[in-house]
C-alpha cells in the first residue's frame, strides 16, 4: 500500500509541478518591466483589452441564453441517438481545432454559398467583423456551460424535485424557475466562468474567420500576442501577463466564492 501511495503521489506532483511551471513562469517577464509597463498604457493594448473583454461578456450572455435550453433538453428529454446528439453539441466542439472551426465559417458566409448570398442581398457582411469573432467563440466556448447546464439538470432529474413541485400544482415553468435553476446555480456560474475563460484565450479560429487585424473592433489580446511575438516581445508578454493574470484569477474567485457557499 505504502508503495502504491508513494507512486501515484510521484505521478501526481510531476505532473502537477509541471502544469504550474508552465503556468507561473510568464510571471518572470517582470524583469521586462519598464517595457511591460509602457506597453501595458498604448492604445493598442487597451483597445484590444476591451474587445476581448466586451466579445467574451457576449458569447457568455449567448451560451447562458441558449445553452440553458440546450442543458434541459439533453438532461429531460429521451429521445433515440440523444447520446450521438449530445456529443456533437459538447465534447466534438471542446476538441474541434478553432482553425478549422474559422475555415467553416468562411464557408457558411462566403457570397457564393447559400447563407452568404442571403446575407448580402440584406447588405449584411459577417466575415471579418466583431459578429464573426462572437460567433467563431461562442461555439468554442459555449458547450463548457452547456456540459455542466446538463449534468447538474440530470442529477436534479433523478432526485424527482420537480416531479414533487409539479404534484403540488406547481407548472413546468415555475418548477423549473423557483426551484431547478436556484439549485442549479453553482454549476451555471463555474461553466459561465470557463466559457468567458475560454473565449477570452480564443485566437486561431478568430484569425481565420475575423481577421484579428481591426483595433478596436476585432484585434483581440491573443491576436497581438501572436503577431507581436516574433518581433515585439514586451508587447506580446504585456498581453500574455494580462490574459493570464484575468483568467486564473477569475476562475480561482469563482471557485472559492463556490467553495464557501456550499
């Protein structure tokens, strides 16, 4: 036993030790630091901040909009090859490439293809613009929420709370509403929080379908890491230093703010 524990506590500490090197060593760039600071305060920097940040607030608002529904149906409905269909709607899109995902896009959108077509007889242009970026990160990020959304909502299937709520006159809706979303609350908030995470540190397919090249509207903070790293280095440890710092913090907030309140 002693030496079944000592050996997947040495597994265990490599790899942990590993993926918290990769992690914290970034923050060493702070020897950078007056070059980190000057890059921190340039329009560049702050412009692609706020899109980064305005476009991961909206996929998220999305995926919470349409991935509870998603949630409900997967965990409450039965239905023959729902298990084909929940793994095409969670786990391809968490494992998809973003680049490949940004090539279908383009396709979809294209003028000669039949939604492309649609939209420009509307006069509406998706590609290359913030939509596309919002569209190409929401089916990204999304199915976090959605896989979560779905196996809180089948725990509470199976403990028969709304079966009791509806049995005291109470209707789908109000079931639904008063008693599985408030138990389902700890779940919507880690998976809205992986999803902002996530769309946040979007780069490959956003380059491909959106263009990642309009400041203020598309160039997002990966974008310029990108770009910048082969000939700008602060630059790109500038914005490395901020996505990092804002996605560990907030998914470490959200996690202690669930912690205490279980």
């Amino acid at each position: 036993m002693e030496k079944f524990n000592g050996f997947m506590l040495f597994l265990a500490s490599s790899f942990s030790i590993f993926v918290l090197v990769s992690m914290f060593y970034l923050f060493t760039a702070f020897s950078y630091g007056p070059l980190i600071i000057q890059y921190l305060f340039s329009e560049q920097v702050i412009l692609a901040l706020w899109v980064s940040i305005i476009s991961s607030t909206v996929v998220m608002i999305i995926s919470i909009i349409f991935g509870i529904p998603t949630a409900w149906m997967l965990a409450n409905r039965d239905f023959k090859y729902k298990t084909v269909l929940e793994t095409l709607l969670v786990d391809v899109p968490l494992s998809f490439p973003p680049g490949v995902v940004g090539t279908t896009y383009l396709l979809i959108f294209q003028p000669t293809s039949p939604i492309g077509a649609l939209f420009n007889s509307l006069g509406i242009n998706v590609i290359n613009t913030f939509w596309a970026m919002v569209l190409v990160k929401t089916f990204i990020s999304a199915p976090f929420l959605v896989g979560m959304l779905a196996l809180k909502f089948r725990e509470l299937r199976e403990s028969d709370y709304e079966v009791i709520a509806q049995s005291l006159g109470a209707t789908h809706f109000k079931s639904f509403y008063t008693i599985i979303l408030p138990l389902s609350k700890n779940a919507m908030v880690a998976g809205s929080a992986r999803c902002w995470a996530r769309a946040l540190g979007e780069i490959a397919g956003t380059i491909v379908f959106a263009g990642a090249l309009i400041p203020g509207l598309t160039q997002t903070m990966p974008a310029i890491i990108v770009f910048e790293a082969q000939t700008s280095l602060p630059a790109a440890l500038t914005l490395a230093l901020i996505l990092a710092t804002i996605s560990i913090s907030i998914l470490i907030l959200f996690k202690l703010l669930l912690e205490r309140k279980r």
